[in-house]
C-alpha cells in the first residue's frame, strides 16, 4: 500500500499523509460479522486505567477468525476491506459449504483466489494455514500461534512477518518482528506470508485533530507543569528536569526499566531477548 500525500495548502497538510486505499475491493463489511464497539475510553470500572484516551469517531468491530478451524474446506476470497480497529487489511472468506469469515489479509492476497486451513497437508501458498510440522523451514509466516487451538496471538500487526527457523523435537523455533527468537509447540498453527499493508508505520498524521478521531487525547509534559503536579516541574525557563533518572507522574522509574515479570513459565522458551530499541 503506497502512502499518499495531499498539496500543502495547511501547515497540517504540509508534514501529513494519509494511506492509499487502492486495494480495497469493498467499502461495506459484512452486516454478520460486525458488532457495536463499546466506548471505555480507558476506564475500568469507572477508574482511569490507561490516560489519554477517549472521544474518537463510532467503530464496529470486525469478528475476525483468527483460529481459522475450518480445516479442509477450501474458501474463496471475496473481499479485501479496511478495518478500523487495526491497520492491516482483512479478507472475507466464503467458503464451499457457504458460510462467510473474516481473516487478516496476507500481503499479496488476490479477490477470487482460493485459500486453505489444514492439519494435514495444503499447497505450500500465501494465505493457507498449517501447523508449523507441515511448513519448510524459512518459509515467512505471521499469525503464530502460542497455545494449539487458540487461535493466532502472535505477528499480527501490519507488515509483520515471523521467520521460522528451526524444528527440532517438540518445539519450532521462530523469530519474532521484535528480534526474540523463542520456541513454540510445533503442533502450533501458522499461516504463510507477510501480513498486509506494510507502509501502514509510514503514515503521518500530521495535526492533533486526527489523533483526536482516532481517539487519542493530547498527552501534557511533565517539564510543562508545576511540582505540585509532577516531579519534572518548575524551574524558570528552559531546564532539565533536575533528577537523576526520568520519572513518571507518580515517581516511579519511567525510562530502561524492564516491566516483564520474573521467573514467568515462558522464559525456558525464548532463546534471544527481543532487541532494544534506540531511545531518542
């Protein structure tokens, strides 16, 4: 999907892009397989649980299958749509027996072709479905599964795309988007290819009122606010923040510290921590 940008005739225009919706086959979803999104705006039980959050234009939610348990059935693609709730594309499925299902769009997935979910043995193709036993090894694979039967957790997001790298005894080996290289259950299903839309990180929305229709409300500095307020504020003027280490609102830690839990049950699985990104 190329990005588009707009002739700067605003200062929003000018630093802004928006995405080009040239592979889209259909506007309207399927009135079966959507549902009403119920606005939380960030509360749990009334409380704040994640700030900055509200507003945003009306969505409904598209049901996608991401267990694709269907096994055997061959389905044809009738539609490559947008979803609002994420940034990859996704493809309605009608399969032999009739019934329509939604999936995520694997990068290259053509209208009228034809796809497959299997246990056993299916066409080494983008967009069919097998456990990771039936893949050769470095085949691109996205919307891994992490328990057997639950469905694609892992390798989602737009552009994503999972190396598997090794099989051997009952675990494969896979590396993931964020660089950790970790082993999953080999009875773990996996759908081939690279998740659709790649240039989606691209995307700049350029003015405070798109993120606003996206539902994301403007985030204050601490450096802007009083003591009172947060542990970066006061001073006179331009100035650093007067501490030894960044700290949230609330005086905790708020820079390089790991939030991941210690002795989780899946650390004797990952192999290669996940690369840390440059902070800038």
């Amino acid at each position: 999907m190329p990005i588009k940008k707009y002739r700067p005739v605003t200062k929003g225009r000018r630093i802004s892009s928006v995405q080009d919706f040239s592979d889209i086959t259909r506007k309207e979803p399927e009135k079966s397989l959507i549902m009403i999104r119920k606005e939380f705006a960030g509360r749990t039980n009334g409380k704040i649980t994640v700030r900055h959050k509200g507003g945003g234009v009306k969505q409904y939610i598209r049901i996608i299958d991401f267990r694709r348990n269907k096994y055997d059935i061959p389905a044809r693609v009738d539609s490559i749509e947008y979803d609002p709730n994420r940034g990859a594309r996704i493809s309605l499925l009608v399969y032999k027996d009739g019934e329509k299902r939604y999936i995520l769009a694997p990068d290259g997935l053509k209208v009228g072709e034809e796809v497959v979910s299997s246990k056993n043995t299916a066409d080494i193709k983008v967009g069919n479905r097998l456990p990771l036993t039936k893949i050769p090894v470095g085949m691109t694979v996205h919307a891994v599964e992490i328990t057997p039967g639950k469905g694609g957790q892992i390798g989602r997001g737009a552009g994503n795309k999972i190396q598997f790298m090794a099989l051997e005894g009952r675990y494969a080996t896979i590396k993931l988007p964020s660089g950790e290289v970790r082993n999953v259950l080999k009875e773990c299903m996996a759908t081939i290819g690279t998740v659709s839309n790649p240039d989606y990180h691209l995307v700049r929305y350029g003015k405070a009122g798109r993120m606003r229709l996206r539902g994301i409300k403007p985030t204050v500095r601490g450096k802007a606010m009083n003591p009172v307020d947060h542990p970066h504020g006061g001073g006179e003027g331009k100035h650093p923040i007067g501490l030894k280490y960044p700290k949230t609102k609330w005086g905790k830690h708020a820079l390089g510290v790991k939030t991941r839990k210690k002795n989780r049950p899946s650390d004797a699985l990952i192999i290669t921590r996940r690369r840390d990104r440059k902070r800038r």
